[in-house]
C-alpha cells in the first residue's frame, strides 16, 4: 500500500467500550452452540492431557462452557467484563461453576497469570481484534510464558482472504474496521512471526458464519524442554 493509515492508539482503546455495548445489546452474539475450533481444540487436548485452559477472548462463553462441560479447568479472559458476569451465571447454572474461572482483563497487558500455570491455551478470533503487530508479539510471548513446557496454544484469526479484507477504514497495521468493530487480517507470515519460540504444528484454514469469515486456526506447542522465557526465568 502507497499511504498505510498510521494507528491511533485512542482509536484501537475504545473497542473495549465497543465491545461492553455490543454484548449488552446482543445476547448470544456468536451463538450457544460450541465453534468449529474448539471442538477441534477439545479434542486436542484430550489427546495430550490437557486439565488446565487458558481462553483469552472468551466473549459470552460459547467455547467455554464447552471446554469446561469436556472436563477441563477453564480460565476465560475478557475485557467485556458483562460478558464474563454472563459467563459465570451460565456455568453456575449448567453445574460446571467450579471448572470456570472468569478473569477481567486486556490481553494487550501481561497476563495476569504466574509463569508456567496452564496446559494450554485456545483463543478464537481474539489475536485479530485490535492488537497492533508488537501487542501481537508481547501477547505471544506472555501465552508462552504462561504455559508449561509442552503446552499447546490454538488460535484462530481472519485472514488476507476474508471477504472484509481491505473494505471499511483503514486502521493501520492490516487493521480494518467494519460495523464499528476492527479486524487485524492476518496472512501466513504474520502466524509464522508469532510461533517464534514455539514448535508450529498446524496452520488450516476454514470458515465461519453466513458471510463466510476466512480464517486461519494455528496450533502451536511450547517446547517441552523450554522455560518461561523470562530474563532471568527458566
Ligand atoms: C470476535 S469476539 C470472539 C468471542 C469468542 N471467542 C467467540 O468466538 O465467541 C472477540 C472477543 O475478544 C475480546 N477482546 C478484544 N480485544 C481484547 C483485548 N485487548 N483484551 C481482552 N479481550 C479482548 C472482545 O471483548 C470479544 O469478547
């Protein structure tokens, strides 16, 4: 592109206020029914032992009460923070109160987590919100600093070949808004730079939704030999 927009960092900020009225305003926004991907992820981590699930972009929790209704302890991070009130009263009354653990917060910052506390963690569509490509790299970095050795991360992203790609305005940095929410598209390389310091297992594409969304689902492990990655860490 000649002129890339430049990032507004205010702009990119009030997406959390974006997404507190959009939740409010929708019940069910993505459905009740599990993704695609998690299912896929569930049975991942059945495969390899998984007990302990960091989710980061839980949203209204369709993924999570999946996870957690599959056996596994589930961490669900958001900054919507009534969506994880909605989350917390859906486990509490489908009985899986005691395997979801809601935890407020901004994926942009460093986990709220000690080093080495999950077996995996599973994020659809929360790498392609409004993270810049460096937020995009700490965010990495600090899931692998999170995991075990060995631990897997999935994620899901829309991709230069979503049909949104490159419609709306321009945010900067491959971020695209459309409806009022914005989008970082990602392509293959961007997926590559993110598995520094991880083993990349898996890059599949597949579809989403009416529209369809086009997307990548990337699975990657945390060496089983590797430390928290921290200076001074293990
Ligand atoms: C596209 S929705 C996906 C929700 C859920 N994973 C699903 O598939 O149903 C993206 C979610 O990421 C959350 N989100 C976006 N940016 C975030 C950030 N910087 N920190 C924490 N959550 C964020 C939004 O509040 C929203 O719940």
């Amino acid at each position: 592109m000649d002129n890339p927009a430049a990032v507004d960092p205010a702009v990119l900020d009030a997406q959390a206020a974006h997404w507190a009225r959009t939740f409010a305003a929708h019940a069910d926004m993505f459905g009740r029914e599990a993704s695609e991907p998690a299912r896929a992820a569930l049975e991942r981590c059945r495969s390899q032992g998984v007990g302990e699930l960091l989710e980061l972009g839980a949203g209204q929790g369709r993924d999570t009460l999946f996870f957690a209704a599959g056996g596994l302890q589930v961490t669900a991070l958001d900054y919507a923070e009534s969506a994880l009130a909605e989350i917390g009263t859906a486990a509490e009354a489908a009985g899986l109160g005691d395997r979801v653990h809601p935890v407020a917060g901004d994926a942009r910052r460093p986990l709220p987590f000690p080093d080495e506390s999950f077996d995996a963690a599973y994020a659809h569509m929360l790498f392609c919100m409004a993270l810049t490509t460096p937020e995009l790299e700490r965010l990495a970095g600090e899931v692998r600093r999170v995991l075990r050795p060995g631990g897997l991360l999935v994620y899901t992203v829309r991709t230069h070949d979503d049909p949104h790609y490159g419609a709306g305005i321009d945010r900067g940095d491959d971020m695209w808004e459309m409806g009022g929410f914005i989008v970082h598209y990602f392509d293959r390389a961007l997926a590559e730079r993110l598995a520094a310091g991880f083993e990349l297992l898996e890059l599949a594409e597949f579809e989403e939704g009416p529209l369809p969304r086009r997307l990548f689902r990337v699975t990657q492990r945390k060496p089983a030999g590797a430390g928290s990655g921290r200076p001074g860490g293990t």
